[in-house]
C-alpha cells in the first residue's frame, strides 16, 4: 500500500483536471496537499483563488489537510514563498508535481514571439522555478520526489503546438539532467505525459473520447512515480487506464574513415546509421561521448 502520512505534497495547478485529481489523490493516502493555482484562463490570461480554494476545502472535508495558494509559477519570489509557507506549516516538503500549464495553439506560421515565448515560460521556466524552490530543502533532508509534466506533443509532436511542444520536451532535457544531480540525496525525479479530458483538451478530443479519458485514469501513475519507490528519470505516459514508457534511445551508428567524412557517404550508409540492431537507452550525455570515442579508438586502431 502506497502512503503519503505525515509527507507534504505541492501540486501546481491543481484547482482543475489533471491537478485537481492529483492532489485529492495524494490527500486520500495522507498527503499534506498545498493545492497551488493561479486561477488563469486557458491561455494563462487573469487569476482567481476559487479553484485552489474549493479543492483545498474538498481535501479538509474528506478529513485530510490543505491549503489553498495561488503563486504564479513563473514569479520566482512568489514561489519561493510558497514553499516557506508549507514549510513554516508543516514543517517540510516531500513530494512537487509540477502540473501547472496553459495553451495558445496556433500553427507557427501564424504564432507570434509572445505566443511562444509566454508557453514556454509557464511549462519550462515554471516547472525549473517550482522545482528550484523545492532543491535545497529536499537535498537537506536527503529525500525528495519531483513530478515534471511533458506531453506526446513535446515527444513526437503536434500540429499547431510547436510553443507546448518545445516546452514539454523541455521538462525532459531538466529532469535528464536533475536525476543524475539528485540522486545522491534520495531525489528522485520522473516525467508523466497524460491524455486526459481537461479543459485543456476539451476541444482537441473527439466527443466519443472524453468519457474514457478521465484525469482519474492518469494520476495513479502520478501517486507511484512520487512513491517512496518510485523510479528515477522515467516518462511515464498513461490515459484511458494504459500506462506505458517513452525512452529516447540512440543507435548503434557508423565510424568512418577521415576521408569517407562526407555528406555522400552519409547518405550512402544511412541505412546502417538508422538500424536499430543495437540501439541504447543513455542515462547521461557523457555515455554517448564514450561511444563515439571507443568507436574512433577502435576505428583508429585497425
């Protein structure tokens, strides 16, 4: 059994879908939930404190323990106040599911530099503030889970998202990096890309879809990866009750010879720089420096 007592639990916007379930569900097994919204519009335009409000209430009502806090993600200072407040409450932070995002889709040819830049802002800036307020007292206390939120769009890619997409495979490049940085101190860090009828998807999913895309099927997922067991440095995917792992892998590839270095030769054995055969999973940048190394050794050696 999965529990949560006497851990406390920041959940970023968590006034609705995806965050809403998240943070009921870590309370339901004795998480002390700080249920952070900003209470913005879709396209992250106004702010309201109803919907961390009225989760933060329906937490309390079931029994468990809450506090409603309506810090902007990308305003670092109000962030950083939001963990002293938890921390002057509780006394501690465990568990960060960095969940709070907004859209302004439009296809890159009509989509101007705020569009872009204000996505990006709020999904990867946001996610390395949260995540940055967190770090320290995590490492103190040699124990910490960090949630980020990637996307199928930031991973294979949609039309019309190019800002969203850039963003959530963002979170990935951090968390790559935060896994190895984490480790020694108990940190723990792993990505979720759900599916999930929000009113962030309401009207990119089909009417017959919506039904079985419930928030409630995703966060399961989130409760493990944020577990005192979780994995580190996994892409969890989940909707509509599947659950599956995205991993980057990178082939085998060729060494050439100094003179065959050309864009011709490149061409002609693609096929062989393509196969599969062999192919790896890369826990840090530094393994595929080795490869290429050994390879050129080896290369040279002959």
């Amino acid at each position: 059994m999965i529990t949560f007592d006497e851990q406390v639990a920041i959940v970023t916007g968590a006034g609705q879908g995806l965050g809403r379930s998240h943070a009921l569900a870590l309370a339901k097994r004795g998480a002390r939930v700080v249920v952070n919204d900003l209470g913005g519009t879709r396209d992250g335009t106004g702010s309201s404190a109803t919907a961390a409000e009225a989760v933060a209430a329906e937490i309390e009502a079931s029994g468990g323990e809450a506090m409603a806090n309506g810090a902007d993600v990308t305003d670092a200072t109000a962030v950083d106040d939001m963990v002293a407040i938890a921390i002057e409450r509780w006394g501690r932070v465990d568990i960060l599911v960095n969940n709070a995002g907004i859209l302004r889709d439009k296809s890159f040819a009509n989509m101007d530099q705020t569009d872009f830049d204000v996505v990006v802002k709020v999904h990867l800036t946001g996610t390395a503030i949260c995540t940055k307020a967190v770090w320290s007292v995590m490492r103190d206390r040699a124990y910490g889970r960090i949630l980020v939120t990637t996307s199928s769009s930031g991973l294979y890619g949609n039309f019309g998202q190019a800002n969203y997409g850039a963003a959530k495979l963002g979170v990935v490049g951090l968390m790559n990096t935060l896994r190895a940085e984490g480790a020694k101190y108990d940190i723990r860090i792993n990505a979720l890309a759900p599916v999930a009828h929000t009113r962030m998807t309401d009207d990119l999913l089909p009417d017959e879809a919506k039904d079985l895309l419930k928030p409630e099927e995703v966060t399961p997922g989130v409760v493990f990866l944020v577990s005192k067991d979780a994995p580190n440095g996994m892409i969890l995917t989940a909707g509509a009750g599947g659950y599956a792992a995205a991993r980057i892998y990178e082939t085998e590839g060729v060494w050439l010879e100094p003179a065959e270095r050309t864009p011709e030769t490149i061409a002609l054995r693609f096929d062989e720089i393509v196969d599969p055969a062999g192919q790896r999973e890369y826990l840090s940048g530094g393994e595929q420096t080795m490869k290429f190394l050994e390879k050129a050794t080896h290369g040279l050696s002959n």
